[in-house]
C-alpha cells in the first residue's frame, strides 16, 4: 500500500510540473512551474541514535556514506518548492563489546538498512530562474522502513520497525547553470514507531552534495 501511495505521489508531481510544460510557452513562460530532479550519492553523516544502537554508543565513530538520495521537485512562483524524495540508509559497524542488545557474543558484525520517503516543502530565497547562487530551507514528513542484522541474522519484532513515521528539515545553499547545478544540504531526520507498549527510534544528520537537473 506504501508503495502505491508512493507511486501515486510522484505521478502527481510529474503531472503538476510536465504536463504544463505541453501547453503554449508564449502563454506560460512566468506561471509554469519549474520541474528539478535530484540525485546524490555523495554524502556524509551520523546516526545519533537507531532500533539497533539506541544510546547512540557508535554515533561518534561509525559514519555513514555512500547512501543513494533521489528527488523530484516542482517549483511554484520561483521561489517555493514541493518535492518527493527518496533515501537508502545503510550502515555497517562491528560492536566488541556487546552494546548491542541482540549481540550475545561479541564481536558481532551489524547491518543497518533503511528506506526513507518524504513529501518536502521548500522555500528559496530569490528567485530559482536564472543562473547564479541562491539559499533554501525546508521541512517534510513521511514514512521509513527500517531492518538490522547480527552477524547475518535479521532481528524482527513485528511491525515495529516498518512504516516509522518520518519528519526532516533542511537547509543549504546551491548554485545552477543552465542545464546543470549542485547544492550543499544539511538535513536532520527523526523517524518513531510504537507498538505494543515497544519504541523504535532513530536519528541522523546528513550532508548532501546533490547534482540538480532542471527538466524544462
């Protein structure tokens, strides 16, 4: 069913941004909305606390890397933006000394795996027509699937680890050519289920270098 919804989201935001792009631009060229798709796989960052490691005893030292972003945007009246993203997290840590609950003979290998999906809005600081630099801010709320292993087994405990509910806010800078951009993120995400009298919790900061490509 999330997936569905999903899929019917990013179809409404296909729509809202390409389907006026198809009507006369003499008569659109100000109002049309302004469609962006975003990809990164270059980022840095650290989980502060997750289902896994809940006190956050290997935020310092296990950083994350290398997990895909993607999103797509429409950008109303050049300054405010309302996007769908798309996020893969995935972090790999050894714990010797059995901080983690599940590991019952240290040292353990752990695995972290989460998908994340958020409905955004941004607001721009000038106008996001023409080239040059500009700031942005924003927030979103979505949902998070969430999985860990303990030397290749996974750990369950019924529902409580899908469809945490996600909220994130963000802010950078970026700066766009004509078919071409790249902006600087910084993005601070918190995603909570409950479940049977049982929590699951999890907080990261990220900092994106994210490649921007306008559609129209």
């Amino acid at each position: 069913m999330r997936h569905c919804a999903s899929f019917l989201l990013l179809s409404l935001l296909l729509g809202s941004g390409l389907l006026p792009a198809l009507a006369p631009r003499a008569a659109h060229a100000e109002t049309d909305p302004r469609v962006r798709l975003y990809w990164s796989s270059w980022m840095t960052g650290q989980i502060a606390g997750s289902p896994a490691d809940p006190a956050g005893s290997f935020a310092g030292s296990e950083e994350l890397g290398q997990n895909i972003a993607a999103g797509l945007e429409a950008i109303f009246l050049n300054r405010v933006g309302v996007s769908y993203s798309r996020m893969r997290l995935q972090r790999d840590f050894s714990d010797a000394a059995g901080a983690v609950a599940s590991c019952a003979t240290p040292p353990c290998q752990i695995s972290e795996r989460g998908l994340e999906q958020s409905l955004n809005l941004t607001l721009y600081a000038w106008d996001t027509r023409g080239n040059g630099f500009n700031a942005f801010a924003g927030g979103g709320a979505g949902n998070m699937d969430y999985s860990y292993q303990v030397d290749g087994a996974l750990q369950t405990s019924g529902e409580l680890y899908n469809a945490l509910s996600l909220s994130r806010w963000f802010w950078g800078i970026e700066y766009t050519y004509e078919r071409i951009g790249f902006r600087i993120e910084i993005s601070r995400v918190t995603a909570h289920n409950e479940l049977s009298g049982l929590e699951a919790r999890l907080e990261h900061d990220l900092r994106y270098l994210t490649l921007i490509i306008p559609l129209n």
